[in-house]
C-alpha cells in the first residue's frame, strides 16, 4: 500500500471526512484529496501531523514498521549526504543489499535519479 492509499485507509478508519482530516492537520480539503489520488506529495511538516493525528511513526505512514526505521532516520535519508553513506555502506559490504533497498522503501522524497542509482547498485 502506498502513502496514498495509507492516508485514505487511516482517515477512514478514524471516520474522518477529507474536511475534517484538513481541518485537523492545517491543511486545506483540496490538499487532502491531491495527496489521495497521488497528483500531490505530502510535505515533512505535514507528514508529521498526519503522524500526529493517527498516532504513528512516520515509517508506518509509508507502509513500513515503527520498529525499526524511527523519523530522524527517515529524515537523514532525505538528505543527499545520507544517500551517500548508504552508497559507501553498499560499496564496502555488498550484503547490504536488502537493507538498502528496505530504505529506499521509506524514502518519499529521494529524486528519481538517486532512487534509480541506488535501486540499479542494488540488483
């Protein structure tokens, strides 16, 4: 499932309409529906109200487990630095693979051609 369909399956389940789920995270109806039909990316600061609202990590906002992926990691993973490391990481220890690509998985923002870089290192 993906971040579309989680923020239309959870305000649901929390019997929100799209205008109170807007109402609740400062954003505008119009937004809410973008982002559920995938023409719109969900910002950082929204992310984390919806986190907010729903009471869960950022990682089980994109369909992954709170367990072991928390928000700062999601956030050092945005930056281009961090992108980096995790080519380093691959390069020094090819076993890294399924890691890596457990990442990208939590990584909304990545740009497409850093996502294919490392999606390409990967196989």
């Amino acid at each position: 499932m993906d971040i579309k369909e989680r923020i239309k399956v959870l305000r649901k389940k929390h019997h929100l309409s799209q205008e109170e789920f807007a109402k609740k995270i400062g954003a505008k109806k119009r937004t809410v529906g973008s982002w559920e039909q995938g023409t719109r990316s969900v910002s950082s600061p929204h992310r984390k109200k919806i986190c907010e609202v729903f009471n869960i990590a950022e990682a089980e906002l994109f369909g992954g487990t709170s367990s072991k992926i928390n928000p700062e990691t999601l956030a050092a993973l945005q930056d281009s630095a961090a992108v980096e490391g995790l080519l380093l990481i691959y390069k020094s220890n090819p076993n890294a693979k399924s890691t890596i690509k457990a990442f990208l998985k939590c990584i909304p923002n990545l740009s497409p051609e850093k996502r294919q870089a490392l999606l390409t290192l990967c196989k």
